[in-house]
C-alpha cells in the first residue's frame, strides 16, 4: 500500500500526521503553520463527498493552515483507507448507512483532537456533498461546534436530481429536514452553484430558509450562490470560482472561531 502522506505536497507534510481517532478512524491531522499562543488550536472537522478521499483537498489544509486554523479531514466510512472492495459505491441505501456510522464517530474522534491541543471551544464542521450532509445530519443532535461550512450539499434529503435517498426507516431517522426541532442556531456558511447536477440548489435553499424561519438570527445563515463555475457537473468543486469560495471560507471561519 502506497505511503498516504506522499500523495501530499511537502508543505502540507511537514505539519501533518495520519492518525487513527475515536473508534479506528483513519484522519488526516493538520496543524497551523504557527502554533497559537495559547496552545489551543481552533480547527475545522472536515468531511469529503461520495467516492473521494481525506487526501484530495490539501490547498484547504494549506489555506488554513497560514491562518492558525487547524483541521481534521476524515475518510467516511467506505471511502479511502475505509474502502471495501466489494462495497457498490453507487448504492444509495448503503451511503445512508455510511452516513449514520460517520454521524456516530464524530464525537470520539472530537474527543480525541482535545486530548492532542485541539481547542474544542473554538470549532467548526463542514463537508462536501455527501459529508455536508453528514455535517448536517450531526448538527440536528445536541453539539458544541461553533461554526459548519456545507459545500454543494443538502439538508432536505427527499429533493434531488435523480439522486433520491430511497424511502426507509434510516432515511427519516436522518433526514436533516426533519429534525429541525434539534438544530441549534450556530453560523453557517452555505457555498452552491445554482447548476448544481448532483444536488439540487433549490432543495438546499428551502431547508436553509427554514433554518432562518424558525431562528432567532435570520443573518447567521450566509448564502454563496454561484452562476456557472465550470465545474463537472457544477458539483465536483467550484472551477474558476474555487479561489473566491476558499478566501471566503477562511474568513468566515476566522471570523467565527476568533482568529486574530
């Protein structure tokens, strides 16, 4: 098996480990450029899309890095060091278990980042596609995370391009839309392009309209709507706009993690 950390540019090498967290969960660990003063790192807990792996993004780690934010990226259940040969990545009744395993290890892997200098007063959730929507599905049971940033992914399961969840118990259970009752108001950034193939944009648009609905602060939802990006599928990254949508993403988790 091929070294994890040569598929990483040096840069990110040289601040980074491969780690195993909470329940044997493969994770890339990231640490700033420049340790905080106070010893306590801020970070994100990042979750990649259906089929990719822990590895693929590292311009993010890089990114937050340099502005003394930390991150954990974990490879979902299924995916990467987590691959089952056999496993159809195309089942959809399997990812809303994948899900449902990913939602539950969270916790412990959180655990564990407080015990390595992980400030866990001051972190955010995010993912992409499939772990935006674990994000999402974590964040509608009680949580201390301060922030979530959701790249091209959904919290109202039952609307997509083709792409429905099938209808089960597991399906409901999950369904962020839901179980809005639990979510806890925290500030959240949203990033979609409206052309969006894979995930439908309006879906995505009504769930965070009713976040806003049943809040108190309307303003803690922020919305970055793309036109065309140029992306496959205006779905699998942001294009020509990826520059605009990482400096933005930084900043608001700067912003929101208190980050001088």
């Amino acid at each position: 098996m091929p070294r994890l950390d040569e598929q990483l540019p040096e840069s990110l090498r040289l601040i980074s480990e491969h780690v195993r967290l909470g329940p044997d969960v493969p994770c890339l660990v990231v640490r700033p450029t420049i340790e905080p003063p106070t010893g306590r790192i801020p970070f994100l807990v990042w979750m990649h899309g259906r089929t990719a792996t822990k590895e693929l993004d590292p311009g993010r780690y890089l990114r937050l890095a340099r502005a003394g934010i930390g991150s954990c990226a974990i490879d979902l259940p299924g995916h990467g060091e987590r691959r089952v040969e056999d496993e159809d990545g195309h089942d959809l009744a399997l990812v809303l278990d994948h899900i449902e395993q990913a939602v539950d290890e969270i916790d412990d892997v959180v655990r564990d980042l407080g015990r390595r200098h992980f400030d866990l007063q001051r972190m955010a959730i995010g993912g992409m596609s499939m772990g935006g929507m674990v994000a999402l599905a974590r964040l509608c049971r009680p949580h201390v995370f301060n922030a979530a940033i959701l790249e091209a992914t959904s919290g109202n399961w039952s609307v997509q391009k083709g792409r429905q969840f099938p209808h089960s118990t597991a399906a409901d259970r999950l369904d962020p839309i839901r179980h809005l009752g639990s979510w806890r108001e925290i500030p959240t950034l949203a990033v979609h392009s409206r052309g969006d193939e894979w995930v439908d944009f309006e879906g995505q648009m009504a769930f965070l309209e009713e976040i806003r609905r049943i809040g108190r602060n309307p303003e803690s939802i922020e919305v970055m709507a793309l036109e065309e990006t140029g992306a496959p599928h205006e779905h699998l990254g942001f294009g020509r706009r990826t520059n605009d949508v990482k400096n933005a993403e930084v900043a608001f988790l700067k912003r929101h993690l208190r980050v001088d």
